[in-house]
C-alpha cells in the first residue's frame, strides 16, 4: 500500500481511539453520565475509507463513526445506499440502547460462540450474531423519512 493509504488508516484510527479514550473516561464519571452522553452524539457518515477493508466489509459502525468502503456515488448508483445506510444505523442504535461497552462485548462474545459452534466459519458466525440478525431483519424497512433528509 501507499503512503497515502497509509496515512488514512492512521488518521482513521486515531479517531477511533480518542473516541474510545472519550468513553473510557466517562465510564470513570459513572454509567448515568455515559448513557445520557451517548444519546447526545449523531452518527458520523465516512464514505471511500479503507477501515471496512481490515475487516473484509463493505461498511462498519465503530461508534459513533459509521465507515463505508466506497463512495457515496457508488452506493446510490447501484441502489445500496439505504440498505447499507440503515443497517449500520441499527448498530448504531443497539449501541444507544444497550450502551458502549455492554454492545461491544455482547457482540464480541456472540461471535466468538459462533466460531465454536461453526467450526471456525467466520460467515455463519457472523450471521449467528443476535444484532447482526436484527440489523438483517430490520434493513429492508428502508430508511424513513427523516433519516433520509439527514443522510442523502
């Protein structure tokens, strides 16, 4: 890869992680300052970002970022971008709901569950992941229409 590439994923990251240094830090303040913090931040939408690419995706929802691999052109062309849009949107709700930390560690156990179960099949643990199941179920509702005013 590239200098420029490079220099992305680390900017990328960055972000990431003074993200999560944010949340650790309100975790100390108490849980009460934390879920109504949460509630307070909106999703941020990052198109042609080589982050999903590190975990083999089209698109990813570390919180509160929501990371897609192509451009936004690319989704509307081919019709995507309301499926893909609204399926990190419920990750990005189950982390509202059932807070930063309780989503990250249901999700990582879930899927590693599912590895046991699965014989190691990344993709069937994948989809054997409770919100993975729901954010399936739940996408082909379309956004409504006041996501669509904020995300188009």
């Amino acid at each position: 890869m590239n200098f420029k590439i490079w220099l992305c994923l680390f900017i990328e990251i960055t972000l990431i992680w003074l993200c999560l240094f944010i949340e650790i830090t309100l975790i100390f303040i108490g849980n009460h300052v934390i879920n109504s913090n949460l509630k307070s931040f909106k999703p941020i939408l990052v198109f042609n970002s080589n982050i999903p690419c590190i975990f083999y995706c089209e698109g990813i929802m570390l919180f509160p970022f929501i990371f897609f691999y192509n451009s936004k052109k690319y989704y509307i062309k081919t019709h995507k971008i309301e499926i893909n849009i609204k399926h990190e949107l419920i990750h990005y709700n189950q982390v509202l709901r059932e807070g930063f930390f309780n989503f990250y560690i249901k999700y990582l156990f879930f899927l590693g569950i599912g590895l046991f179960k699965n014989r190691f099949d990344f993709v069937k643990a994948y989809h054997s992941i409770i919100y993975e199941k729901e954010a399936h179920r739940n996408e082909i509702l379309g956004l409504t229409g006041k996501e669509k005013k904020i995300y188009y």
